[in-house]
C-alpha cells in the first residue's frame, strides 16, 4: 500500500474471495465505514481514495470483475484548506533556531517520572544539535519552494551551479528545473560532498528517508505549533503571490502543470488590485476636491515590504556539549 495511506485504518481484504462476496461485504460496509469517520473528513476521504485504487487494480488484474467499485457512488466530505503560511516573526524564529540547533544545541527537558530520568546529563549540557546537511535542506526548502524528497533525494550530478539551476530528471510533475537564489547558492556551496546526495544521510549510497527529528527540535523551539514541514513550500508560494510577481510565476517556480494548483494562491496575490483599488480611488478623489494621494496611510506607494524571512548565516562557533545530536 502507498506510503500516504500508512495511517489510514487498516483495510482487511480476502485475497482468496469470490467477486460476489467481495462486492456484498464493502456494499453493507462502506457507509457504515464512511460515516465513522465523519469527523475526520481528510482521513476518510483518502480511505475511499485507497479503497477505489484497490479494487480498479484488482479488476485490471482480472482478480474481480472488471466495473466492480464499492467506493463509487459514495459523495466526499467537503474539506478545509491545510495550508499554513508563515509569518515574518514566525520566519525569524525558525532562523534562529535553526542556528541555535546547528551551533550550541537547542536545550531539552527530561520527564523527572521516568525511570531513566536519573541517568540524564546535567541541565546545562542538555542539548539537542541538528548536523549541517538536516539544516541545510531546512533552508534549501524554504528557499527554493521545493517537495521534501526533492530535496533529499537531490544528487550533486543535479546541481548546476554556473547557471543556478536544480535539474531533476524526475519528481512529482515530471522532469523539472528549479531555480537556484543567492541564498540557496550559498547553502549549496557551503556543504561539505560527503555523499552522492547532497543531504547526506548515514548511507552515503541512499538518500536521507526523512527529516522528522530535525524538523520537531527545530519548530518546537521556534514555537510553531501545527507547522508540517510541507508548509515551507506554502510559505515559499504566499511570500511570492504577496509580493504581486503573479500566479504563473508562482506555478512555474513550484513546478505545477496545472494553473488550478496554484490558484489556492490567488487570495494572496492581492497587488494588482490593490494598486488599480488605489487608482481609481485617487482619481475619485481628485475629481472630488479631496485631499490623500499616494503617500496617505495604507498606500502602497512607499510602503516597504517585509523580509522574507532570515538570510542563510555563517554557523557561529559553539564550545557547548551535546549529548544528543540529531544529523
């Protein structure tokens, strides 16, 4: 079964059985089913989606018959919007630690009541440390808007750094070029080839499975609760559609083939019709007799945008012990 429906409640079906009996158990089953997961709306939805995919493959198999679906017919439950956008102070705490993990460590707790407790280090050499490629793929992702396994399984033979660009021969949409910034640059040329990945794991022939530890030290001292690391690649998407460069620009750097994907975006794309709202209103205005023009408050005119979010920095030196690190 696909990675993604992992969690998903285990589906149990009889290799063995007959067509008929098949068909009859998910017929009295899949509503039943479904509505236990009314309130887990995602969850169920996905769970028709696997359910679906296994019977379509069984019937091109010629395990069942072919048209035999159960899952079909069955309406999905409307979800909301997952993505979380960052902030620019939420931005500046992720950079500082994420700074703080790679130098001196970021400090942790021990639960007193378990029995191992007695044995933890001393509180000042409490420290969690993140390796230099779990941070650099941290920033590698906020900064170029790419997939997770875009990044860890990026090979160096993909980097073409004398013209900025991330040649993947194959990802999510297909073959796909990623453009290289000043700041991706510099973490890039920064990092030490101690693999054919460019974020090395313990393997240096196999690419790195995850970045779960890294990521739950990291955004827990940064206090971002709820933040999944695919919500990096969202930031990425609203700082651009916010900073009016348009959505198939925004497409094209993500690497989306259709423009629906993007349009999740549109609401943030929101300078083109502040700056025509500002237009017509200023004519108005002037026809008027009013005074306000462009430098009257919540003009667009002067107003500087906000950063981004923290620039890639040296490592400062850390004298501090770790006892636990996280590559």
């Amino acid at each position: 079964m696909p990675r993604r429906s992992a969690r998903l409640p285990r589906l149990r079906i009889t290799a063995t059985c007959s067509n008929a009996w098949c068909y009859r158990s998910w017929e009295t089953e899949r509503l039943r089913l479904h509505t236990q997961l009314k309130d887990h709306p995602y969850q169920a939805n996905r769970v028709l989606a696997v359910v679906g995919s296994l019977y379509s493959f069984a019937s091109k198999r010629h395990v069942l018959a072919f048209g035999i679906n159960p899952a079909r017919g069955i309406d999905k439950y409307p979800e909301q919007g997952r993505e979380r956008f960052l902030a620019v102070d939420e931005l500046m705490r992720l950079g500082e630690a994420i700074r703080e993990a790679e130098t001196v460590g970021i400090p942790y707790d021990v639960d007193g009541i378990k029995p191992k407790a007695k044995h933890a280090p001393r509180p000042e050499k409490r420290r969690t440390k993140i390796g230099p490629h779990a941070a650099a793929a941290l920033r590698l992702l906020l900064f170029t808007g790419a997939r997770l396994r875009e990044i860890l399984h990026l090979r160096w033979e993909h980097v073409d750094l004398d013209r900025g660009l991330l040649l993947l021969a194959d990802s999510k949409t297909g073959k796909k070029a990623i453009v290289l910034n000043p700041p991706a640059l510099k973490v890039l040329t920064s990092l030490s080839r101690a693999s054919v990945y460019v974020i090395a794991g313990d393997d240096p022939e196999k690419p790195r499975a995850d970045l779960k530890r890294p990521w739950q030290a990291v955004a827990k001292r940064a206090r971002l609760d709820g933040v999944r690391i695919h919500d990096l690649r969202h930031t990425y998407a609203s700082i651009g559609a916010g900073g009016g460069f348009g959505l198939p620009i925004i497409g094209k750097l993500l690497g989306h083939t259709q423009s629906a994907t993007t349009a999740r975006y549109a609401h943030l794309d929101n300078d083109p019709l502040r700056r025509a709202s500002e237009s017509i209103a200023r004519r108005i205005a002037e026809a008027m007799g009013e005074h306000g023009g462009a430098n009257a408050p919540g003009s667009s005119r002067g107003r500087a945008r906000p950063s981004p979010g923290p620039a890639h920095s040296p490592a400062e030196g850390g004298g501090s012990e770790a006892r636990r690190d996280l590559r």
